[in-house]
C-alpha cells in the first residue's frame, strides 16, 4: 500500500520572517508550538495536511520537505540508503505524538519519515 504524504515543513533563514510571509501570503493559522521555536500550520479543510514553519538548523540551508507515514523508520531509512540515499536524521522520538527520521535522496533532496504513537 503507498505512504502518505502527512506533513510538510518549510525551514527558512528566519523563523519569524517566514511565518509572517506564510501566514500572510496563504491565510495560514500558524501558531507557535509549546516550548519549541516552531510554528505549527494547521490544515485548512479536509484535503489539506498540517505543516511547520521554522528556522532551518545551524549549518543547514533554508529547505523545504515532506513527511512520509510509514510502520517502520528504520527500515525505510535503511531502504532509502540501499538505493542511494544518506540517512540525515536517525528515528528521534516526538513525545506524546510519534517519531520522525530524516534521508536525503541521491540528488540531496532531504525527506522525512513519520510514524506515530503505538
């Protein structure tokens, strides 16, 4: 069965900056996340997903990427670097919500991995 794409990030130079230009740009509720300099887009109907908005870590660009639901992230990470890609992120817990993993494509392009809560 494919995976879903289930969430969307956009890191920028600036963390307010962006999410002003986002939120005004699109009509986007952003709303700061509880301790964390993240803003949280919330989906806008239902055929949207939610997103963040954010500043791009120290020593990282500005980027742009997805979120792919799957059972298993190390197992997809595993799959990603059979077939060329580079882990960028290990499984890191998202507490009270799931776990994220990050890999960059064989072009560089960096994709997230998602799986939620048992």
């Amino acid at each position: 069965m494919p995976k879903p794409v289930v969430h969307f990030e956009i890191a920028g130079s600036n963390a307010e900056k962006t999410t002003t230009f986002y939120s005004s740009l699109f009509d986007w509720d952003i709303r700061k996340a509880e301790g964390m300099d993240y803003g949280m887009v919330s989906p806008a109907g239902d055929r949207s997903i939610g997103g963040g908005v954010f500043a791009a870590p120290d020593g990282y660009k500005p980027y742009v990427t997805v979120y792919v639901m799957v059972d298993d992230l190390q197992e997809y990470l595993d799959k990603a670097i059979e077939l060329g890609g580079k882990m960028i992120q290990p499984p890191t817990p998202i507490p009270g919500i799931g776990a994220s993993a990050m890999f960059a494509d064989p072009d560089g392009l960096i994709i997230g991995l998602y799986t939620m809560e048992k």
